[in-house]
C-alpha cells in the first residue's frame, strides 16, 4: 500500500469554514476545490471578484466569493470586515496568493509590489481575523512560501521598499523568506493558547500562472521544459492541503514535494533555510510588519507579566520544527 498523502488523504471537513486567498486559478483554485469536495465552507478572496465567481461555479459545495486586494489596505481591512461578519467562527486560513518577479511597482499604500502582497498583505488579513479563528480547536493558519526563499533572500531591513536598488529575484526571495519567518513567529505566539496553528507549505515547481513574470530570457525555456521540470497545480497544491488538513501536523512545521530537490513529488515535512529561523530577525520583521500594516495582533502579544514565558518560546520552546 502507497504511503503517498493525496488528496484521498484530506478528511471530512463538514461544519469548518476555510478561506483560500487566491483561489481563482491554480494552486489556490485546486486548494479550495479539495477543500469543498470534503465538505468545508470555502470562501475564494480573490482579487476579480467575476473571475472568483466563474471559478466558484467549476467546484462542488459551499463556495462563495469574497473581494480581496492584497496590495491594498483597505480593500483587506473591508473584506475582514465583511469575513467578520459571515462567519463567527474560521477553522482555517491559507494564505496562498502571491505575485513572482514582477518589474517594480508598488501596492497602493507605497510598499514594493512582491513584498506589500506576498507577506505584508497576508499578514494584515490574518491579523484582521485572527480573533475568529482563536477559539476554534485545531484551527490552522497555513502560509505558501516557496523555494525561492532560498534564492538571494534576506530580509532588507535598511531598504524593505527596494528604494535604493531593484531585483526582482531578490525581492520574490525577500517576500517568500518573510512568509516563512512570519509562520515561525506567529507560532511561537499562538502556543500558549493551545488552539490554533501556523504552518507553512511550498509547491515545487508547478505549471501555474505565477511565472508570467519572469524575465523574458527564461519564459520560453521554461515554457518548453515545463512538462519535465514542473507537476500540475492538483499536486502543487497538495502540500499545503497536508498542512492545512492533515491531523499529524503540528505548529511551525513546514511541507513540500518529497522528490530530490523539492521540485515535484508527493508533500512531506521539509526543512527550510537557516536565515528563515533566525528569531531575533523574525521578531524585528513582525514589529516592522505591524507598523507599515497598521495591524497589532493584540490577542497573541506577549504581555509584561508573561516575559519570562514568552523568552522560553522565543529559545525554541514553540513547537517549531528545524
């Protein structure tokens, strides 16, 4: 018998509520697809709303559509507002849209384009309704970050807009790094409570829209070689469906394709890079973060009288595997 996790392996999911960001096409479509086919509630934020409802109409089960701009303040704080207001209570938060080396450009609150939606725009929206999924037993935040975490990635703290220079690369990995270290810390953060989870998951390579960006010297080898080098979005999307539904994951873990390499292949645990387990820069990243955003997590924010608490989870105490 195959010890391979498909999405056979995703359970019942009837009477929990899960909100996929993203989910019109690709990964995040056949996230929420699976998620639906399982009985889950499943809400597409998406960023067209027609499209999200053309892509609501190809799934079976409860689907809506909720408009959802990553690269705007408002338009995440307003769709919080409107989540808030459908559902009490949220079992589960992939936080899976994204956009990959786009030319320069900034979100409509200034921040550089990758960096403003890839993690300040995720964390804004599950800082938004955090306090909805808190009360939920076993409910689960799941971040997609990516391989390119690794690929010229550090966190800029001297230049987080790419004011003074621009690589698109560079900023992907900037942006993929900070989804990872934002899971680390939210973690640490959310223990105490003893309910809910940060994850994080990665898809390999997978033949989906996301590249459309890339340089256009790699965009036609990669367009040739894409039947070899890549899988499709239904197995791209399974790491994250393992993180976000299977009943082994714990805090802080991290799932990705299994083959050599990380490129394809069915999910299991992975390690990621050492800079992304760096506390004292995730500690800096999430203050930073809150103050472009706005957004305090107030619920998971250690309070004076916890300090000493709270210096053990930052040692390593969280459930964060290495």
């Amino acid at each position: 018998m195959s010890s391979d996790w498909t999405e056979r392996h995703v359970p019942d999911r009837h009477g929990r509520v899960a909100i996929v960001t993203g989910a019109n096409t690709g990964l995040g479509f056949e996230t929420a697809r699976m998620l639906a086919a399982r009985g889950a509630t499943v809400v597409l934020a998406v960023r067209d709303v027609e499209k999200g409802k053309r892509a609501a109409a190809r799934i079976t089960g409860d689907v809506t559509v909720q408009a959802l701009d990553l690269a705007s303040l408002d338009s995440i704080r307003s769709a919080a507002a409107d989540l808030r207001a459908a559902h009490p209570r949220i079992d589960l938060l992939i936080n899976n849209a994204g956009v990959m080396y786009t030319p320069r450009q900034t979100t409509a609150d200034g921040f550089e384009l990758q960096f403003g939606t890839n993690h300040l725009g995720h964390f804004a929206l599950t800082g938004l309704l955090l306090d909805r999924l808190l009360p939920v037993p076993g409910s689960r935040v799941v971040t997609v970050s990516s391989t390119g975490h690794r690929i010229r990635a550090a966190i800029h703290f001297d230049d987080l807009q790419w004011e003074r220079s621009y690589s698109r690369v560079a900023a992907y990995g900037q942006a993929k790094l900070a989804n990872l270290m934002f899971t680390y810390e939210l973690q640490r953060r959310l223990a105490p409570h003893g309910t809910t989870v940060a994850v994080a998951a990665h898809p390999g390579v997978s033949n989906t829209e996301l590249a459309r960006n890339s340089p256009a010297a790699l965009r036609v080898p990669v367009t040739w070689l894409a039947p070899l080098l890549t899988q499709k979005a239904e197995m791209g999307a399974l790491p994250t469906l393992r993180a976000a539904t299977d009943p082994a994951v714990t805090g802080g873990q991290y799932y990705g394709p299994g083959n050599r390499g990380e490129i394809r292949g069915y999910p299991k645990l992975v390690t990621s890079s050492p800079d992304s387990h760096d506390q004292a820069a995730q500690q800096r990243l999430w203050t930073v973060s809150e103050e472009l955003t706005g957004v305090t997590f107030a619920a998971v924010t250690p309070q004076l009288s916890d300090q000493a608490a709270w210096h053990s989870f930052s040692s390593g105490g969280a459930g964060v595997r290495r």
